[in-house]
C-alpha cells in the first residue's frame, strides 16, 4: 500500500483529489511492557504497516466527512459524517479522526471542516497499534492541511489526548510516540515520565506472530492493572515517600515492601522490566542487538508477575526458542491476546515463520498471521500543499 492509493480511495470516495495525504505506522514493543503509564522506559520500533489519511478542506457544505477503506477487505469501508469543528464521540471508528481534530483545536489549530478518507494495512485489532497510526496520521494530515508547523511530539500528543480522553482508552504514550517518531532501523527509547525520547540503532528483522486470539478480555484487564500500579504506588511511596513513579522504585525496594498480592508481583515486574529495558539499550549501542534472554526474562515477568499472556502466547515464545537461529521471543503490546514477537537471524526468523503456524493451527484451530519487518518510519507528509501546487 502507498499514498497513491490513499489518493485514489479519496477520488472514489469524493471526487478529485486530496490536498495532503499523511501516513503513520503501526508498532511493536521490543522491551517494556506495561511501564508508559507507570512512568518508565519503553523501546518500540515502528512497523512496515501503515495508515494514510488523505484529506481536502470542504467549502462547499458544512460538516466533515470520513471514509475508511481497510486493506484487508473492501466490505469494511465505512463513512460517517461530522462535525469537526464540534467534536462529538459517537462511538464509531471516525471518533479517532474528531478526536484529533479537537485535540488540535484545543492546541490552538483552527481546523475548517474538511473530508478525510483513510486506508491502512496495519492489521486491525491485533495489538499493533491501528488506532495510534490512524491517529497520528489523521493528526500530521490535518496539521499540513492548515500549514502549521506544529512538530512530531505535539501531533503525537494531540494523537495521545485524542484516545485517551476523547475516545476514552486509558492507554500511555508509548504507541503515539513511536507511530510519530519511529524511524527506519531504529528503535525509540522513550522516558515516559519525561517524554524525552532518543533513537537507538537496530537493523535487524523482527517476526510478527498474531496469534489470533480476539482481544475481548484486553480492555479491562488493562485497567485493571492500571489500578493496582496506582494502588502499589501509593503504598511504597508511603514508605519511600521521594518516589517519583512505580518503575523508579528498585526490585529490592518492592521486595522489602511486602505488598498485598497481587500488588507485589505487579510492582516487582514493573521494576525489573525498566531495568531490562535499561539493560538492552546499552547492549544495544555496544553490540547492535538486544540479547535474547531479556526478551524471554519479560516473557516469563509477564506470564508469571503480571499474568498478561495467555496460552497461544506462550506456546509462541515457548516454540520460537526451540528453533535454530531464533535468539528471543516475546509478547508484545498489552498481552491477553494479540502479537508475539521474534528476534534473531533472519533465516531462523524464516523458518520460525514456516513452520510455527500449521503447528499452532493444529494446536489451537486459530489461524495465526506472521509479518517480517524492520524498523520503519514513523508519521510522514506524503503529499504536501506545496508539491500539490508545484506538482
Ligand atoms: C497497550 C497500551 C500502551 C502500553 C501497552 C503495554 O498497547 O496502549 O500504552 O501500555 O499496552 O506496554
């Protein structure tokens, strides 16, 4: 998929042709689950997938318009209507695009209304991060449509604002930001307590392994977790009151807390996740790859501590590391379903890929989907204002 495409859904969809066409990519966490909302590190990489947002200012009626075409089938296009200049959610896949349309209006943006149709290969629902690249790129569409000059962090923002408080996904910043920021063969490592973030070399491929389970459980064991973090800091900061967040909290401060369970197991994989985190950006700069035990050590803490994975998860990681030229596996994003993912040579990462799905369709009678991929660019203006009037 390209943004020609996206150009080519919008003359169907409207007539003519866009004034911009953005795109932001899907992601993948490499280490440091569960650790943006608890102030922590992160280190994603963006994907080979994306979502285009191609949009043209509308004079001729008021109100907006949105029309999403999804790669995977032509069926789902759907298109709504509304009022961007009065964001309302009405609980529809267009409540991404007004979301961030007033996010940036509360950014001081004077948005017109505006007709906006939006294609994407990012695999929806799979934990790979769809809603943050629709966001984002709907938020860099917007912003070059007016000409502001608003920057990547601040669109991620609007991008983060949007779901958090518009959409009402109480997520952390880690999918916006690498969505936004990501770039080819790097990873992001983001201080989600400061939202400083810095670009970390990795060039090698990573296998995708969606094991197809439907997320139904995700959202509220997501929150659930959320409240414990928030319950687990308030007990040690009782204790060690300078604590600024859960994940600047030692293992062994955590250990000596004797925490009600399950608070104790979820603070402790809190805490030792930021230093895997810590551990792998280093080996990262010294040696160019992320050893594979943390990313089996982040397995394990997040079977075992913060009971996030599942079945179809492990037998993934647990299968991967059998196979000659894998060096680490994972799961990856909030677990509870979703994607796992694999590192090492390519062509263990090849064969991980052959031969692991018609044994996990054997296994479970799901379908799994596996994608090859590098670290890809993050949010880019495909087609500006002033290669449409040059060009
Ligand atoms: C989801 C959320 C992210 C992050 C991960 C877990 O993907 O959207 O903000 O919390 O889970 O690391």
């Amino acid at each position: 998929m390209n943004s020609n495409e996206a150009s080519d859904y919008f003359a169907v969809a409207f007539g003519g042709k866009p004034d911009v066409v953005a795109s932001a990519a899907g992601r993948v966490n490499l280490i440091g689950e569960h650790l943006d909302y608890n102030g922590g590190q992160v280190l994603p990489m963006a994907i080979e997938r994306r979502t285009w947002a191609a949009v043209r200012r509308r004079q001729s009626s008021p109100g907006s318009t949105a029309t999403l075409s999804v790669a995977a089938s032509a069926n789902e296009r759907e298109r709504g209507e509304f009022d961007a200049t009065r964001p309302a959610r009405v609980g529809q896949w267009w409540d991404y695009v007004t979301g961030v349309a007033g996010a940036l209006a509360a950014d001081g943006l004077q948005l017109p209304q505006f007709e906006i149709a939006v294609v994407s290969d990012v695999p929806q629902g799979a934990g790979l991060s769809s809603s943050a690249a629709l966001e984002v790129a709907t938020s860099s569409a917007l912003a070059a449509l007016i000409g502001s000059s608003i920057d990547v962090k601040a669109r991620a923002a609007a991008a983060w604002r949007a779901e958090t408080q518009f959409v009402g996904v109480p997520c952390g910043i880690m999918d916006q930001f690498a969505s936004a920021m990501g770039a080819p063969e790097h990873a992001l490592h983001i201080w989600c307590d400061t939202a400083r973030t810095e670009q970390v070399p990795f060039t090698e491929a990573v296998l995708i392994f969606d094991t197809a389970v439907p997320r139904s459980l995700r959202g509220s064991a997501f929150e659930q977790r959320r409240a414990e973090c928030e319950e687990a800091f308030r007990l040690l900061r009782g204790l060690y009151p300078s604590l600024p967040n859960l994940a600047a909290a030692t293992p062994e401060q955590v250990i000596a807390a004797r925490l009600p369970a399950p608070l104790d197991r979820r603070a402790l994989h809190v805490a030792e996740e930021n230093r895997r985190v810590e551990r792998a950006v280093e080996a990262l700069r010294v040696t160019g790859v992320i050893p594979g035990e943390i990313l089996f050590q982040s397995h394990e803490s997040l079977r075992l501590l913060y009971d996030a994975s599942t079945p179809e998860l492990d037998w993934f990681v647990e299968h991967a590391a059998n196979i000659d030229g894998v060096r680490g596996a994972r799961l990856t994003g909030a677990g509870w379903g979703g994607c796992a993912i694999a590192i090492g040579d390519p062509e263990g990462l090849k064969r991980a890929a052959e031969q692991l799905p018609p044994a996990y369709e054997a296994a479970f009678g799901l379908v799994p989907r596996t994608w090859l991929t590098h670290a890809a660019a993050g949010t880019r203006v495909d087609v500006g204002l002033s290669s449409r009037n040059s060009g």
